[in-house]
C-alpha cells in the first residue's frame, strides 16, 4: 500500500542545513497500523508529512497504491491525496466560519466523483 524507500529530507537555508530524515524505507500493507514514536525533533512530522504527500522528499522514491507518485505534479498529487488519502491533524485544520459537518464534507465536493 505505501511504500518509502531511502527517504531523506532537508531543509536548508542560505547558512543551515538540516537533515530532518535520512535514509528511511519501511512498506506498510493494506490494513497493517503503524505506530511512530520518538524525541521531539527527531522528524516524526516530516516523515508523516511525505507520506501523506502534502511535502516532497530531498531523495528517495514513494509508491501509494501501487503508483510512483514522484513525477505527479502539484495538482495531480492534490487530487490523489483527496480520492486516496486520509488525515487527521493534530490541529484540526477547520474553516472557523463552517460547522464541523461542512467542514468534513468539503473535501467531498473536491472530489470528480461521487463518493
């Protein structure tokens, strides 16, 4: 179902470089649970962030349901994560104006098809 291998992230700036992932590869079957743990810092949030596709990593390759998603480009990588992927934040990510239902629904309209 996923699948990361040699994964690495970094982030620079014009006098740091910070690697925040180096060298992961794990494959995570179609209903197997995944529990990541560690330090603060440590890149828990990036590696969950490539995986979720909503950040692109410095190296490394990236199969979802079988695909490549490397080479997608923005827009098809949006519409990937709307009809294949699911999150949930650690903050909530509403739209302050819209009830909780309207804001769960509005991914839905997103979508090309019925869901």
């Amino acid at each position: 179902m996923i699948r990361l291998q040699n994964i690495e992230k970094v982030y620079r700036t014009d006098t740091v470089e910070t690697l925040a992932v180096n060298g992961i590869s794990l494959d995570i079957a179609k209903g197997e649970f995944l529990s990541i743990m560690g330090p603060s810092g440590c890149g828990k949030s990036t590696l969950l962030n490539i995986m979720g596709l909503l950040d692109e990593p410095s190296k490394g390759s990236i199969r979802i349901a079988g695909q490549d998603v490397s080479s997608f480009s923005d827009q098809r990588l949006a519409k990937f994560r709307n009809e294949q992927l699911g999150f949930i934040f650690q903050s909530y990510h509403l739209i302050n104006d819209l009830q909780v239902l309207d804001n769960v629904e509005l991914p839905l309209l997103y979508r090309s098809s019925s869901a």
